[in-house]
C-alpha cells in the first residue's frame, strides 16, 4: 500500500497511532492518511501511547472511535 501513489477508499477511516511507537512510527500513518485522499480518514496521534495502545486512556479513544464509526454508518444508512 505505502508504493502506491493513490489509495480509493471512499469510507469513513480512522487511524489511530501511539507517538511512542517503537515498532512502527506514527508518520506512516501519517503518511498512509494523506495517500488515502479521503476526507473521511482521520488519525489520532497519541501522544504518550506506545505500539499496543493498551491503557485504560488508549482503550477508552479506541471505543469512541468505534462509536463515532457506528454513528456515521446508522447515519448514512438513513439517508
């Protein structure tokens, strides 16, 4: 994926990646983000969150983002 000039994914996205990363940097995902071209794609940086985002606080934003995913898709399924 990262070769590719363009990736067309048109549904709602959501990265999220722990600045403290030692396995895979953040800026990958950055970087994937801007490849996607989709303004439904987003990322979360985690300041102090590491590769497994496994805190309370990291589980916590990975849950809000599943709602907001949900809420979006009963959202576009009622128009």
């Amino acid at each position: 994926l990262m070769g590719a000039p363009f990736i067309p994914v048109c549904c709602p996205i959501r990265l999220l990646h722990g600045q403290c990363d030692d396995d895979i940097s953040w800026k990958k995902s950055a970087a994937l983000v801007e490849k996607l071209g989709n303004d439904k794609a987003t990322l979360t940086l985690v300041k102090s969150g590491d590769h497994r985002l496994s805190r309370p606080e990291d589980i916590a934003l990975i849950l809000a983002s599943l709602d907001d995913l949900i809420v979006l898709h009963k959202n576009s399924a009622n128009i």
